[in-house]
C-alpha cells in the first residue's frame, strides 16, 4: 500500500452537524488506521457557530484553510441552536450564505448525488415493489455555477403589463468542464453510461449543451452516451430507474431530478452528496440539512456523511479501494439489520448516531 498523507478540513456547522461529522471523522481515522494513510484533519466554523463567535457565517481565515486543505467534508449548517438570533439578521448573515461563499470561492461547478436504493431499504422506497426491488445506483452530475439560476434577471413593465425574466445562459467552456466530470465518473463505473439530460427540442442552450457533450464523447470511446429529454427523464425516474447510470445535467434541470431521485432512493439521511471544481478538491457534505429538531439527541443518522466521506477518499484523494470498502461496510451493517431512529421499522435494532459510527468503523477494521 502507497502511504498517503492529506490535509482534510471538517466543517461541523451547526444542528446535528458536529454530531455527524465526528462519525464521519471516526470512519475517516479508521480508514487511516487500516490502510497506513495519515490524514490531518483541521476544524473550521460556518454557520451559526461562526456568527456567534465572529459575527459572519464564514471568515476570510476559515476559506484560506479550506483552499489549501485537499478536501473539505461538511455537516450542516442552518436551524435554530445555540443562542444566536440568525433569524433577524440580513439574507448575507444567515448561515446558509457560508455556504454559497464557499461554493462560489472554490469554483465548485460540478454537483454529484448519488442515489443507490440498499436492497434492506426497498420498503422505504415510495415505488411499486417490482420496481424497488430491482434496486437502483446512479450518480447525477448537477451543473452548479451556471444556467438560469445564474443569468440576468429582472421585473419591468410592458405597455402597463409587470413582466418578469430570467435568462438561461450556458457557454461551451461551462458545459464542457462539467461533462468531463461525468465522464470521467462514468469511466470508473461497472456500466459506464452517461445519460446527457437537456430539452434540445426547445432550448437553444440545450443544443449546445448536446453538441458540446457529444465533443466530449468522443475523447471516452469506452462510454457510452445517450440523450434524454427532461421531462422524459423524470418519467423514467420513477418508471425504471435501474437504467441510469450517470445522469448529466444543467443546472435548474439537475435541482429538479436530483430531489426527484433522493425521494426514490428512501431516507435523505442515506444520501451523500459532492461538489467538485477544477482538479481534485471537493466539498463532501450529506444531502440534507442541520435538522434542528434532532439536534443534540444523539439520533442522527450519520451514514449521508460517512457516505460523503467515502466520495471524498474517491474523488479527492484517489484512494478508490478505501471508498468502496466504507460503501461495503454500510451495506453490510444495513444487511445485519442496524439501524438509526429514521428508519425503524419492526425486527430491526436501532443505534444512536455514535454507535452507528462505532460499528461502521468497527466492522471496516476488521474486514481489512
Ligand atoms: P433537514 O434536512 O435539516 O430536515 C428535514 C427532515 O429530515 C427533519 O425532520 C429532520 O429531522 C430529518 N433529517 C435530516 N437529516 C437527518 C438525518 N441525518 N437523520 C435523521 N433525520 C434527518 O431540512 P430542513 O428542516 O428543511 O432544514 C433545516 C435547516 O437546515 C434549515 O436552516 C435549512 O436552511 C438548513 N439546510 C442546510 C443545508 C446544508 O447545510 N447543506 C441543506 C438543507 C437545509
Ligand atoms: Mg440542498
């Protein structure tokens, strides 16, 4: 084995974020553990945290450490905790506006969610049976910086009448950085396909996206690529998910399908999510959010984060036999029937959140 040393920067932020990540962290150590890698791990505050102490959601010091760490893993940041008043502060103030700076800061273009429907969590899946138990595991690739979120807006009067307009721009170079991302995804893949989602029927910037992703196409023969349009895609979502692989998509699309995929794929506390730029930095962090009403019971479900921090040894640092091995170990400990309070359901045993991460780490020791 390669020994690896990397600099990785924890963002607890605030809710059941610091009770998350230190799983996450326990996972992490015990990867470092059983693979002689060292990873050096540095905190820093976002969020609520940070408005109490500093009185922004995010310190110009707090990015520099994050830009010269090779990855950063995030728990949450938002709710109500803690003694600050967030809800009477300005839009730039709240917690959340952390994290837009940081996104922004780090050029993170690229959104990765995966959706893997786990064969013991078929009957938290809303589809019919038939359907959920052929299982599901694809990855949408969610172009983050750009598109109609990003364009020119603005409300004005026409001949008396408020007319209001966004505008949906996308340039070549914008589309293309991001296809790579999906395909280099798809090239690490048993499949290797990457469906392109767009309306080329209709939109101008949709024909451009198709004719660029097609480009890109050609530098990976070994993928293969097909077309689907938006609203054909969010029927085959839920009609036969098990046909995607890596999911390609523009920005506003992307928001839309990968909601649409986390509903499918059972518990948002399952689901990891990752934000990747230029070269191998990320931002890893779990698709849901601070969660306030579980805040501080011991009670989240700490695998969305564990599960991110498996995307940041595979994306970030190229440690792919690392990632796979906390993916097995998840399943694994799902098989056996453990659980945290999200998901009870009559026969199985449910864990708090730091024994979840005790077995987790646990099991993954002793499998190496
Ligand atoms: P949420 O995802 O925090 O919670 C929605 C529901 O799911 C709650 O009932 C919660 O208890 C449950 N839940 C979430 N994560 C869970 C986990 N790991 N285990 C078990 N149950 C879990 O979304 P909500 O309530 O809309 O937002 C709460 C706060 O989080 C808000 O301030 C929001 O702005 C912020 N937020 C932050 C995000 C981030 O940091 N990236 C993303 C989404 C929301
Ligand atoms: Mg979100």
């Amino acid at each position: 084995e390669i020994y690896m040393k990397a600099n990785i920067t924890l963002i607890p932020g605030d809710g059941i974020g610091p009770e998350i990540i230190r799983e996450a962290k326990k996972v992490l150590e015990a990867v470092a553990d059983a693979y002689d890698h060292e990873f050096i791990f540095t905190e820093i505050d976002m969020g609520g945290c940070s408005i109490d102490k500093y009185g922004v959601p995010l310190t110009d010091e707090a990015i520099e450490i994050a830009k010269k760490s090779d990855a950063v893993l995030l728990g949450a940041v938002g709710g109500d905790v803690g003694n600050s008043r967030w809800y009477d502060v300005a839009p730039n103030l709240r917690p959340e506006a952390g994290l837009l700076k940081i996104r922004k800061e780090l050029g993170l273009f690229a959104n990765l969610r995966p959706a893997t429907l786990y064969p013991k969590l078929v009957s938290a899946c809303p589809l019919k049976e038939e359907i959920a138990e052929r299982g599901f595991d694809m990855v949408i690739v969610r172009e983050l910086t750009g598109g109609l979120y990003f364009g020119e807006r603005y409300t004005k009067e026409v001949d008396g009448v408020k007319t209001a307009v966004d505008t949906l721009v996308y340039n070549e170079n914008e589309i293309r950085r991001v296809a790579k991302v999906a395909f280099d995804i798809a090239m690490t893949r048993e499949k290797k396909k990457v469906t392109s989602v767009d309306k080329a029927n209709v939109l101008d910037s949709s024909r451009l996206w198709r004719s660029v992703v097609e480009e890109v196409a050609k530098e990976y023969p070994e993928v293969t690529l097909e077309h689907m349009l938006v609203d054909n895609a969010a029927m085959q979502l839920v009609k036969e998910p098990r046909q995607f692989d890596v999911m390609l998509t523009e920005n506003m699309f992307g928001d839309i399908l990968s909601d649409e995929a986390s509903m499918i794929a059972g518990s948002i506390g399952m689901l990891p999510s990752a934000s990747l730029g230029e070269g191998s930095f990320g931002l890893y962090e779990p698709s849901h959010g601070s969660a306030p009403d579980i805040a501080g019971k011991n009670k989240a479900n700490p695998l969305a984060t564990i599960l991110s921090a498996a995307m940041l040894l595979r994306h970030s640092l190229g440690l792919l036999e690392e990632a796979q091995r906390i993916e097995d170990t998840v399943e694994d400990v799902l098989d056996s029937n453990y659980r945290t309070w999200d998901l009870k359901s009559p026969g199985i045993k449910v864990l708090k959140t730091s024994q979840m991460g005790d077995i987790v780490s646990e099991w993954l020791t002793e499998a190496t």
